[in-house]
C-alpha cells in the first residue's frame, strides 16, 4: 500500500465509523465534494496537507490522529 492509498483508506474508514456519507464530510470540512472524491479515488496522487487537516476538522480529529494509524507503518517507499 502506498501513501495516497494509505489516506484514501483512513478516510473512508473514519466515514465507516461515524456513518457519514462523502458529501457529508465535505460539507462538514468545508471542501468540495470533487475535492474529497479526487482524493479517494485517482484522481489526486498527492492529497494536499491544507485539504487533509479540513478533512480532519470536519471528522473533529487531529492530524496526528488521522496518521495515528496501522495503516501508516509499514508503506512503500515512495522514491523510486
């Protein structure tokens, strides 16, 4: 698992544990629902650290409780 699948993932299962849908946490971060879909799926290969730490405000999270994750220990190395 890479990096962006790695925080593809964490979102989708933060959503899971609140039950919210995306363009509910879009609306609650205060981006777009393009915004959050491009991040889950291909489109963005880079999420933005500002986008992600909305993302967090709206789950009413940390940054490094969104990254306090199994998820984020053992990935790829990304240079290549």
């Amino acid at each position: 698992m890479n990096t962006k699948q790695a925080v593809a993932a964490r979102i989708l299962d933060l959503c899971n544990q609140r039950d919210l849908a995306i363009n509910t946490l879009a609306n609650l971060s205060g981006v777009s629902p393009s915004t959050v879909y491009s991040i889950l799926g291909e489109k963005s290969q880079n999420p933005g650290i500002v986008s992600l730490k909305k993302i967090c405000d709206g789950l009413d999270i940390s940054l490094r409780e969104f990254f306090d994750c199994d998820l984020f220990d053992h990935l790829e190395q990304e240079i290549k």
